[in-house]
C-alpha cells in the first residue's frame, strides 16, 4: 500500500472516530441533563468517556461546527 493511501486510511478512521465520539459526547450532555450554559471540559470527559484527550478534542470540534455545543470564551 503507498504512503498516500495509508494516510488516506488512517484519516477516514479518524473521522469515524471522531464521529462515535461525538454521539458519545452528545449522549453524555443528554443523559446528565446538562442545561444550556452548562460546562464540561475536554479532560472531565475523557477520564467520564474511559477515552484520550485526542478523540473527545476533535469530537468537540465537530460538535461546534455542528453548533451542538459552544466553545467557551
């Protein structure tokens, strides 16, 4: 397989983690009834999911430019 499709491969599954991670993520708001304005840190929900920062960053990316959630400040 070529460097260029490799990297290809790796960068789909990435998104597809990315995108389980989020409907983790948006699960997880729902079902501890975290209101509007509620926080959540990217930490808080990595050690609460059992998964790396890395995974719940990009998920979070992905759920602001969705505009499920906001990014403070």
């Amino acid at each position: 397989m070529a460097a260029g499709q490799l990297a290809m491969k790796k960068q789909r599954g990435g998104r597809k983690l990315e995108g389980k991670v989020a409907i983790q993520i948006a699960n997880y708001i729902r079902d501890n009834g975290l209101a509007d304005g509620g926080h959540v840190t990217e930490f808080g929900l990595a050690e609460s999911l059992n998964i790396s920062r890395s995974p719940v960053r990009a998920a979070l990316a992905q759920l602001v430019g969705l505009k499920i959630v906001r990014k403070a400040g």
